[in-house]
C-alpha cells in the first residue's frame, strides 16, 4: 500500500465518527443551537432569573379585560400606552402604537398588548392544538366542577370537549383535572385542578378563591432536544419533569384524535414554568407562520428577567438562534416593567422577551 493510500485511509477513520455524529443529529434536528452543544465548546447562557409575565396580542383590550377580570378573576394593576422608536424597535413594527395592560391573578402576571396601530392579522380559524403556534397559560383552580360550571355560564368557547381526568396510565399526570378553552380572541387557556400528591404547595393552600394563579405556559415544540438547546442550554431554565400522555382523555383534552405527547416542564427560580408539547403523534400539525408579527393575534410573548440583556442576546446569538429586535433596545421608562429588552424566536417560533429590570 502506498504511503498517500495509507494517509487517506487514516483520515478517512477519523473523519467517521463526526460524519456518523453529524447523521444521527440530522435525523432528529438540524436547527441551531445543536452544534455548539454537541461539539462540547463552552457555550455561553443568559442567566434567566424569572418568567416575569405571559402576554400575547388582543384586538380589543376594553372586552379582554372584561372577559380575564370577569370570568377568571384577574385583577387589573396597570393599563398604559406606549409609542416611540424604542418600542418600535424593540417589536419590530414600524408606526406602533400600544396599550398594554397588566392582570393579576395570585402571584403571577399575564400582559395584554392591543396594536393600536398598526393592527395586526386574527388567530387561524382551523388552529389546532397540535399547530407549533399553539401556546396557552394553565390557571390552577380549586374546584373544577365549579370552574366549569362558571366558564359555561359565561358561554366560553370550547376547545376540549369536556373537563378531564388523567389516569393512573399516565403516573407523572394521574389525578389532574384539566380542560382547554378560548378568550374572545381565539386564544387557547387551560385550567387546571391538582390533586393532593402533585403541584406546587401554594396551589393546595385553604381560601376561598376559586381562580388561583398561574402554574405554567405551555407550548408546542417540534423536537424537544432543539427545544432543550435553547431554553435549557442558552436560557439557563432547569428541567423539572417529565411525561409521556396518550389515551382517550388526552385526545379529549388537545382534541386531537391519537394525541400521543411528550411533555417536558422546566422553570426557572422564580414565575410560571414553561412546558414543551411535543406531539409524538398525529405529526401534522403546522409550523408557526414564517411572516408572523407581534401585532399579529398569534403572538405570545414569554417575558423572562435577566441580569445584562447585552450578554442574554450574545448568548442567542451565540446559540445561532433568531432575535426579532435588531438588538437589546433600551426604553425610556419602566411602564413594561424593565428598563432594556429584546425580543427573540426560539426553534419554532415562539417569542422569548428577555428583559432587563
């Protein structure tokens, strides 16, 4: 054998591992982020603090508030309006025009924006649970008979068919009453009712209050270990659990004939904890809509502190991960509750607003 044979043939044997590597990554995900983690380089993370609020886009703010402090009990703390080129910039429209209010329910926070101008496109009228815009907030409720009884008084849109009982199947689940409904605009909520063996103390405390605050903000991901790249690897946020749910009242409750998910809880130190849906099957549901806009009525924003947003945005990019602002912009006041932010998309589309205080 040659010597340049031999050459070939060495490199050839080395080079086969990281091809080999490079294959299996490509069969789950080939997005950003899974380079950088597999390579074993030193990434950088944002430092995530706290999921200070969950927000997305109304389209009428005065019949949102009637609707969240009427029917769910959310108390109303601020309700401002905003306009100038920070806030144009920090959300990436041109012209805006925002009245943003903040709810209060228990110790968490939900964040109403209505795009004065300019206005954006409605929530798709065929939106699924299985679609990757899917994301909703799970109100804890004491009482699900009662809740229910309340939402149907209220005429609430359905989105499950009925209040359900997870099985002893399902161990991580077993016992939790769950059921998925609208607000006015389309958007998908859920309450939730833990049994005794499960969720945070808080939610088991005595009181009188039927409606008690915010657990989580579920969203529909694609691939988790992508999902996992960002959130837990860029982010910093710390898994918390994880299930796999299938039967015939989890198909009742996405309303999703076959519903088979993996669901991964993570949290950060403090506020809701965000959870991954990912749908094992059916495999069908659509991709976030490439041209969305945080005007648009399918926007979501998950907003989390961090201690520098310059460093929180080096670290995404760093990830190779999307940021929707052009850079971490610094507002002119603390109405929005931080003082520096910037937007960014995380594998499939779902906003991150990381913020400094």
């Amino acid at each position: 054998m040659s010597l340049g044979m031999t050459v070939v043939i060495t490199l050839l044997a080395a080079l086969l591992p990281v091809w080999s590597l490079a294959a299996q990554g490509a069969t789950a995900w080939n997005g950003p982020g899974i380079a950088a983690h597999r390579s074993g380089e030193a990434a950088a993370t944002a430092g995530v603090q706290a999921v200070a609020t969950v927000g997305f886009t109304v389209s009428d703010m005065d019949r949102s508030i009637e609707f969240y402090t009427r029917v769910l009990d959310f108390e109303k703390v601020s309700d401002d309006e905003v306009l100038g080129p920070a806030y144009e910039e920090l959300n990436g429209v041109f012209g805006a025009r925002l009245r943003v209010v903040r709810l209060r329910l228990g110790d968490e926070y939900l964040q109403l924006t209505e795009y004065l101008t300019p206005r954006g496109r409605p929530v798709p009228l065929d939106s699924r649970s299985n679609d990757r815009w899917f994301q909703h907030v799970a109100i804890i409720v004491c009482d699900m008979d009662r809740a229910y009884s309340r939402l149907r008084r209220f005429k609430v849109q359905h989105a499950s068919t009925a209040p359900q009982l997870l099985p002893a199947t399902i161990p991580q689940a077993a016992g939790i009453r769950a059921f998925y409904f609208k607000d006015p605009d389309g958007h998908p909520l859920e309450v939730l009712q833990f049994p005794r063996d499960k969720g945070d103390s808080k939610w088991h405390q005595p009181g009188d209050r039927l409606f008690l605050g915010i657990d989580h903000t579920a969203i529909v991901v694609r691939s988790t270990r992508a999902s996992l790249a960002f959130y837990r690897d860029v982010l910093g946020f710390r898994v918390a659990g994880e299930s796999t749910n299938h039967g015939t009242e989890q198909e009742h409750l996405n309303n999703v004939q076959g519903a088979r998910l993996h669901i991964t809880g993570l949290r950060a130190s403090r506020g809701p904890g965000i959870e991954f849906l990912e749908y094992l099957a059916p495999t069908d549901g659509r991709a976030y809509p490439p041209d969305a806009r945080p005007n648009d009525l399918v926007h979501w924003q998950t907003t989390v502190l961090v201690p520098d947003a310059e460093a929180a945005a080096a670290a995404v990019r760093q990830g190779r991960f999307r940021l929707l602002s052009p850079r971490p912009v610094e507002l002119p006041d603390t109405t929005l509750g931080f003082m520096e932010g910037v937007l960014v998309r995380d594998p499939d589309g779902h906003v991150v607003q990381l913020a400094k205080p």
